[in-house]
C-alpha cells in the first residue's frame, strides 16, 4: 500500500486547521467551508478517477456541518468553535477511523489500488488492513488530543516558564512525529505480514518435512 495514496484526502483537515488557528473566531465558518470546496474537488477527482470517496465523504459531512453552525449561530458558537470545535475536528475524525477499523477499515478501498483482485478477500488482507486503520485512528486521536490539551492550558491561562516549547511540542512535534511513524508503519506492516506467512510452514509442509 502506498500511504501517500489517501494522506491526500487528509488535506481539508489539515487546511481547515492551519487556516482557522491563522484566524480570528469568526472565520472559522469561513475556513470550514473552504475545506468543503477542497473536499468538494478531491471528492469529484476520485469518482472521476474510481478512487475511493469514503474518508471524502465523511470530510464534506463535517466541514458542512461546522460551516453551517458558523454562518447562523452568531458570536457565542463561533467563539465555542474557535475555541473547540477547531481542536476537536482531529479527535472526531480518529474516533471515526477507530469505529469503522473492525468492520470497515478505510485503508482497504485504498490498498485494493494496488492489490490485486484475487486478494482483496482474504484474511489476511482485512487483517492487515484493520491493523493499519486502528493505528491511523489511534494517531490522528493522539494528534486532536495535544491540540485539545492546548486549548485547555490555554483557557486556564496556565503560566509555563518555556511556553513556547509547550505549544511547539503539541502543535508540531508530536503530530508530525505520529504521521511520519503511521506513514512508515502502512509502507512496511504490510510487507512485514506476508514475508511472516511465508516462513512459517504450514502443518501439510510441517508434516512432510519431518517425513
């Protein structure tokens, strides 16, 4: 599987974040509905294409719903939405992805692009691919997660003596430290699996061995 395949469809979050933290509270309906256009885009690429539109999907249902409430719910719910909804977008997400992982990885539209058919229905793909999905949804729970705790330091006007190392640890660091390390964990879990399966003798070839 080719991670960088639906890190791609990741991109309204990562703008609608990056643009409402840039912007004051109400502009946050404003970059909502910018990453419902982009979503919007990607979405009409991918049906265009046949790629997968489920992660697109629920991208358009969230940036509609926090476009929607900003635009007609006054200063109070732009202010609660600058505030949290912005760090929460992440944790919804993850939650999602950790929901669906069980029953309907989302990594499996995406690694059937480059598997071929005969396999799409085996074990061992759906179990790789639960896998993959769980670790996507537990990082990007991590990643809203050091955002939310920024938020509330913030709230409770927390004095740190290097605050600046604070807000460069949870907003840079570790986020992009949990990316790159699901980005190299879908390249290689994958590989790691089969080339397993393959050393371990099944009891028919066990059995001829000893015999």
């Amino acid at each position: 599987m080719k991670p960088l395949s639906f890190v791609l469809d990741f991109l309204p979050w990562i703008v609608f974040t990056v643009v409402a933290r840039r912007s004051a509270a109400d502009a946050v309906a404003w970059s909502a509905l910018l990453a419902v256009v982009l979503t919007a885009v990607l979405l009409i690429r991918a049906r265009q294409r046949g790629d997968p539109t489920t992660l697109n999907a629920v991208s358009l249902g969230t940036f509609g719903v926090i476009a929607t409430l900003g635009f007609v719910g006054g200063p109070p719910v732009d202010d609660w939405l600058y505030t949290w909804g912005r760090p929460l977008v992440g944790v919804v997400l993850g939650v999602y992805v950790l929901a669906t992982a069980s029953v309907r990885p989302f990594t499996e539209q995406y690694a059937r692009q480059s598997t071929p058919r005969q396999y799409w229905g085996s074990p061992t793909f759906h179990s790789i691919n639960r896998v993959i999905s769980a670790a996507w949804g537990l990082g990007l729970v991590v990643i809203g997660g050091c955002s939310l705790l920024l938020t509330a330091l913030d709230q409770q006007h927390t004095t740190f003596s290097s605050v600046h190392l604070v807000e460069l640890l949870l907003n840079w660091v570790i986020p992009i430290a949990v990316i790159w390390g699901l980005v190299k964990f879908t390249a290689a879990y994958p590989d790691h699996v089969t080339g397993r399966e393959q050393t371990v003798p099944t009891p028919a070839q066990d059995h001829d061995r000893r015999t």
